[in-house]
C-alpha cells in the first residue's frame, strides 16, 4: 500500500481552516478531520450529562466516563454516540465551553490517539490547534493559518446566523478572542506555528486560490 499523505492545517479559530480542508479533501480524493469538531463533540456531552455548569467542569467523572463517548465522521456529519450533532457542536454554549475541555491533558490525549489511527491508514488532511506539533509532528505538508480578527468574527457571525442562532458580532468576537487567549496559553499542546509549517495569511486568498495555492505545494511534494 502505498504511504498515507497527511496534511496538517493549524490556527486559530474561524480563520477558514476547514474550508481549505474540505477543498483539499475534495480535490485530493483525501478523508477530512476536523479535529475541533471531537474537542467539541467531548463539550456536548459533558453538557448533556450535567458534567458542565458555568464553565464548571466536573472533570473527574467526565475523564471516568471517556469510554462512553464515541465520536464518528461521516463526509461532513459527526456523530456523537450515534446522533448527529453536527449542527448543534457549533452553538455558542459549546463555543464558549470548549477551550476549557480542550486544555485537560487526558481528554486530549484520548482524541489524539483517535487522530492519529485515521491518519494511519488513508491520506487525510486534518485541522485543529496541534496537528502539526504533536498529532503528526512528520506531516507531509504542515499549514498554519492566520487571519484579521475582524474578519474571523464576521465569518464565525454569518455561520451562526445562516442557522438562526441570536448573537453579535462582538459577542463572536470576545469569543474568539477568549479563545486564542487560552488555546496559546495553555501548558499541554498550545496553539503555536510547527517551525516547519507554511505561514498562510487567509486574509490574501481568496477560497479558490488559497486551495490552489496549497495543491502547487502537495504536487511539489509528491514529486
Ligand atoms: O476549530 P474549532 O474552533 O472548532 O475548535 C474548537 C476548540 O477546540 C478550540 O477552541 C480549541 C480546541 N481544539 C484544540 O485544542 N485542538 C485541536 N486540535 C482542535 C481544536
């Protein structure tokens, strides 16, 4: 069999990672892992079980019940225990949780062992905060993605409203700049560029031209 290829897309919140990702998916013939999407999935059930109150966590059950949580792609549906939550993963209450289930070492390290059986097998691009840094630190190609705050809060507000979620944009904006904060901040696998990964700045692409821009780089690696 020939090597897996693995394509590891790191960066903040809302800078278009899994944009690119899916282009790049769809246009290799590459499974996609949006990675944020377990971080989250995790969130939601802690929510769901009474686990998470007031950004206060009840980490020791949750980290006795992590074997309950089975977590599933399927294109671009994600199951958790088998109900599609995909659209729900995405709602502010996970959105301002999520960093704080995020930074606990086993939850992460219960993911990053799920991370890295899809990339062992099948050519993938992932994103997330540490794809290239500890999920896949010998990634074929590691990108990491920057982009105007402005800009990303607008895009995170556009999504939320396309599903009727009542906001503003300077709610989505503190979100995110909460976020960063701690994603960066914290002790295991912060959010920090691979010295080996691509800078790429979103905001001088368009959609278009940054995946293709990015398949010029996986040609020149594959040859
Ligand atoms: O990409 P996103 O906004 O959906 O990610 C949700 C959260 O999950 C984000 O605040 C940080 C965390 N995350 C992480 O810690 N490591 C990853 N590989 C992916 C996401």
């Amino acid at each position: 069999m020939k090597k897996p290829f693995v394509i590891a897309i790191d960066g903040a919140s809302s800078t278009g990672k899994s944009t690119l990702a899916k282009g790049l998916a769809k246009a290799l013939g590459f499974a996609h892992v949006d990675s944020g999407a377990m971080y989250r999935g995790v969130t939601l059930y802690a929510q769901q079980n009474d686990l998470l109150e007031n950004k206060t966590l009840n980490t020791e059950v949750l980290l006795s019940q992590l074997d309950d949580i089975h977590l599933r792609f399927e294109g671009d549906t994600f199951w958790l225990n088998g109900v599609d939550v995909s659209a729900e993963i995405r709602s502010m209450q996970v959105s301002e949780a999520v960093s704080l289930v995020a930074a606990i070492p086993e939850v992460r390290a219960f993911l990053v062992a799920q991370q890295r059986i899809m990339g062992a097998n099948q050519s993938v691009v992932m994103d997330g905060r540490d794809i290239g840094t500890v999920v896949f630190p010998k990634a074929d190609l590691k990108l990491f993605l920057t982009a105007d705050v402005n800009i990303r809060a607008q895009r995170r507000f556009d999504e939320l409203s396309a599903q009727n979620a009542s906001t503003s944009v300077e709610e989505v904006r503190n979100n995110l700049a909460e976020r960063d904060h701690l994603d960066s901040t914290r002790a295991d696998s912060p959010l920090v560029q691979a010295a080996d990964a691509v800078p790429l700045d979103a905001t001088q692409f368009t959609v278009e031209s940054m995946r293709d821009h990015v398949l010029d780089l996986v040609a020149e690696r594959l040859s």
